[in-house]
C-alpha cells in the first residue's frame, strides 16, 4: 500500500517559532507511549517527576503561550508532589503498573477530589470541589497516574446551543486544532484530544454522548475508544443524557487506550448502567491486541456517511484497500439499514440533560449560585457578557420546558432511537453480512473556527453505536490535505476486545499517526 496517498500534505510555512519548539521539547517523551515512560522509569532515564515537570513546561509554552492552543483549564498544584511521591514510592516499593507516575489528563466534567474543580466549562459552576473522586479518576490514581490537570471542552458538552463553537468554553476559551489553528478542535473532549495530540500529556479522559470522543480524536490525529454505556462507571460525571453517556480513554496508540480501558473500567454499586456491565468489563484489554489483528476479519464498509464528498469517498477506497492487504474480508458497501431519527435523538437527549442535570446539581452545596437547570439559565443571563456573547443556551430552555421522563414523548423518542440504531441498524447489519465490525470514515476534516456562525461540522458516523450505547473506537488514517481523518471500527455490545484487535491491525498496516507542527493554517 502507497502510504504516500494518506501521508501527503500540503504544508504550509506559518508553523510555531522553533525556539519555542526547541524549548518545550523532548525526544525521550514526544510521541511516548505509556510503555516507552514505563520502561524509561525503569532503566532510570526518567523519572514520575521529570515527566511531569517537563509536561507542565509543554502546558506552558504552548497551551498558554505559543499558539495557545487552550487545552488545559488547569493544572493540579499538587501534581509535581504526587509525582515525587510515585517516585519514592516506586524506589521502596517498586512499580505498581505501567501506568506508575504517568501524568494523565482529565475532562473538566469529570470530579476530582482534589484542588481543582468540576465545572463543565462553565462560569456557573466556579467554586466547585468535588468531596470524592469520580470512580474512573480513583481507579487512575490507584493505578499510579498523576493526575496532571483538567482539560478544556465545549462547555456543558456541547449542548447548549445548535450554533455552538466546539471547543470553546467560558472557562477555558477557544481551543485550537495543532494541526491548523485556525481549525476546530471539534468537541466535546475538545482540550483532551488537542493535549494528547500535541503531547501536553501523555493520555487523556474524555466523555461521550453522541460524538464527542470519536470526533475530536479524528480531527486531532490520535485514538479515541467510546466504550459500551456502563462499562465505565458514569458517576461523578457531569451528565448531558445517561442513555448515552460514557468516559473513555484518548492516546496517541491503540495499547494505550486499550491500557487505559483496562484500567477504568468496572463495576461501580451506584451506577445502574455499571452494574449491568460489570460481569463484561475486563482488566486486561491489552491481549486482545494483535498487529495481524485484521487477518480473516469480516469488514462491512459503511458508505453513506460521505457518499457524497468525493474527496473523502477516495480516502475511504484508500482505507479498504489497506484493509484488504492485511488480511481482511470486505463487504463493500455495507451500510446501516436504518438511520438514526435525528429529531427524536435531539428529543431524548432535551428530556434526559433536564431530569440528570437536575439531579447532579441537586447535590451543590447550600447557597450555591446554580443548583437546578432552570437556574443554570438565569445564571448565563446574569452573566451574558461572559457566556452569551458567541452563542445563545436555546437547548437549556428547550430542555427546561421538557416533562419528565414518563412522558409518553419520551418514550417513544427514545424507542425510534433504539430500533434504529440497534435491531434496524447495527445489529441488522452484522447479521446481513455476518461482520465482525462496521467500518467507515469517522469524521470530515476539521472545519474553520467561526465565532460568528459556528460550527459547519461537515458530518460523521458517531450517531449509530452512540444512541445504541455499543463501542466505537477511530484511528488515526493519514491526512487529507494536511489534517487528520480517522477510521472508525463499530460494531454490538461488549465488542471492545474485538474491536481493539482490528483497531491495533489497522494501525500497524497503515501507521496513519503524524504529529502536528502547529501550523497557522493550511
């Protein structure tokens, strides 16, 4: 296969300063796997904390300065003792895993215990201090991580206005794409993509509703895992619609995301999603990976999502061909029966954020300034200057307006959704042709950043395993015209073993990962 197809680039010569490169910049830890840190720490060519200063040195020079790429909302003041912790800890104990003093970032919508807030994004929720961790968070921190700082994201996950800016949030600002900074991020994990992309950490957490991991780890040129809804415990998330809701991990590899879902994955007694998972999540998803993993795999190709874009129509055929000279059988086309009811997606997701945002802020402290939705809306009414300025909350008073979630509206929105996505979409489709995975592009190239119109996201594959609440993982496939496209690889539930050995099959045939330069534009 001619790599040269999805390697090519037209790059341009507006690129970061090289001093300011040259002086956040490290062979030994650039494009570091998770195993590369762990066996330097090993040999003692590292060390927790120099991995951790020399990140939170990156963070500096280019999230704040340099292109400020605004991907960090802050850092954890605690993250440099933590790590001098591990370090004594490793020395009189040894290791506890690989992932024993490595700093991991954490979407601002997931709780910390610690001196950092949970906010969303949000202005709102300033003041904020979990008393507990989220339970993926104590599984991280258990597993060694340093919890090294929270990430910017499209605040409130994306879901407050149909002309919204991903990756922007009042907190956080714009977030920029490392590849063209005039270029979207995409969103919601918007700060967690772009930081593991431009290597501000070494992996990072994201969530996922309808998107939101998948899209931004497609435009930002890195892995992005969306696992099955409950195989990550959701509590101490800050909710948008439990249906769908999930964390999951973003690395620069396939083993290190697969790493990661070992690790944040299990059984959490508060979580009802979780518990109905439990006897499926595993600790070790690392020996599903297998670099002939595509070998004898049964493949339907879904074309629709860009049928008509003939440009990324091309890169596709590009895609299926790889995938064929690794060993896989093709059904070409294969594409979902059913398509998602965008209108009744949009009406579950309006009646679920207002009874599980409800029910999260409920827990605020007494006097604190937001503790229902519908306080939410006059907060950003108070504080328009500040968070209206870009774009309006009409989804807020749309959800706000919803019953609950025994109206027979709901109910039967979120039927239509299941029968499409699941026994009329997916599950219909790997029957047909007896796959072992939906394959397509998982998203169009990362579009212009407009603070005046919004997003002109040019479309996706996110919605089928999103609404049906089944795994989904995207691998970095090359640039087209010099910004990522990722492939993604879907398919039932529970199928992330399966999943992730194709996933590590593709990504050792086409090697489609390429570290951005921060260019101005392309």
């Amino acid at each position: 296969m001619d790599r040269r197809h999805f390697l090519a680039s037209a790059l341009g010569s507006l690129a970061l300063p090289g001093a300011q490169l040259r002086a956040a910049s490290s062979p030994m830890l650039e494009e570091a796997t998770i195993d590369d840190l762990a066996a330097a720490c090993t040999a003692g060519r590292l060390t927790s904390l120099s991995m951790t200063q020399f990140y939170l040195e990156r963070i500096r020079t280019l999230d704040r300065a340099g292109p400020a790429l605004r991907a960090v909302i802050e850092t954890n003041p605690a993250a440099l003792d933590i790590a001098a912790a591990l370090d004594a800890e490793r020395h009189s104990k040894g290791a506890r895993g690989p992932l024993h003093g490595v700093p991991v970032l954490i979407k601002d919508n997931v709780e910390t215990s610690d001196r950092m807030m949970t906010t969303a994004g949000s202005l709102a929720l300033e003041g904020w201090y979990a008393a507990e961790d989220a339970p993926l968070v104590a599984r991280l921190r258990a597993a060694g991580a340093v919890i090294l700082g929270k990430a910017n994201m499209s605040e409130w996950a994306n879901f407050r206005s149909a002309h919204s800016t991903s990756g922007w949030s009042a907190r956080g600002g714009q977030a920029r794409n490392p590849y063209a900074l005039d270029r979207s991020p995409s969103g919601s994990s918007s700060g967690s993509a772009v930081a593991v992309s431009a290597n501000l950490c070494a992996a990072a957490i994201g969530t996922e509703t309808d998107g939101s991991i998948v899209s931004p780890a497609s435009v930002n040129g890195i892995v992005g895992l969306k696992p099955t809804v409950g195989l990550v415990s959701r509590t101490g998330i800050v909710p948008l619609a439990h249906s769908q809701d999930t964390a999951g991990p973003l690395a620069r590899s396939v083993r290190d995301a697969a790493l990661l879902l070992g690790i944040i994955a299990g059984r959490d007694s508060r979580d009802a999603a979780s518990v109905e998972a439990a006897d499926h999540a595993e600790d070790d998803y690392l020996r599903y990976l297998d670099p002939q993993g595509l070998r004898g795999a049964r493949l339907g190709i879904a074309r629709k999502f860009f049928a008509d874009n003939a440009p990324l129509d091309a890169h596709l055929s590009r895609c299926v061909d790889a995938l064929r000279d690794a060993g896989a059988v093709v059904v070409d086309p294969a594409d979902l029966p059913a398509q998602i009811p965008s209108a009744a997606e949009q009406e579950v997701l309006l009646y679920e954020f207002k009874d599980d945002l409800n029910a999260y802020l409920e827990r605020m402290p007494g006097g604190f300034p937001v503790r229902s939705l519908a306080e939410l809306i006059r907060f950003n009414e108070a504080h328009s200057g500040a968070e209206l300025a870009l774009f309006d909350q009409e989804l807020l008073r749309q959800s706000d307006a919803k019953g609950g979630l025994r109206d027979a509206a709901y109910r039967k929105a979120r039927s239509a959704c299941l029968d499409a996505a699941r026994r009329n979409g997916i599950d219909a489709v790997l029957k047909q042709h007896r796959l072992d995975a939906v394959v397509a592009l998982t998203s169009g190239a990362a579009w212009l950043i407009d603070p005046v119109n919004g997003d002109s996201d040019p479309g996706g594959c996110s919605s089928p395993a999103a609404v049906a609440g089944y795994p989904h993982i995207t691998v970095p496939a090359g640039l087209h015209r010099g910004l990522p496209i990722g492939l993604s690889f879907f398919a039932g539930a529970y199928s992330e073993p399966k999943l992730l050995r194709l996933a590590s099959g593709f990504e050792h045939t086409l090697k489609g990962r390429i570290a951005p330069q921060f260019l101005a534009s392309v």
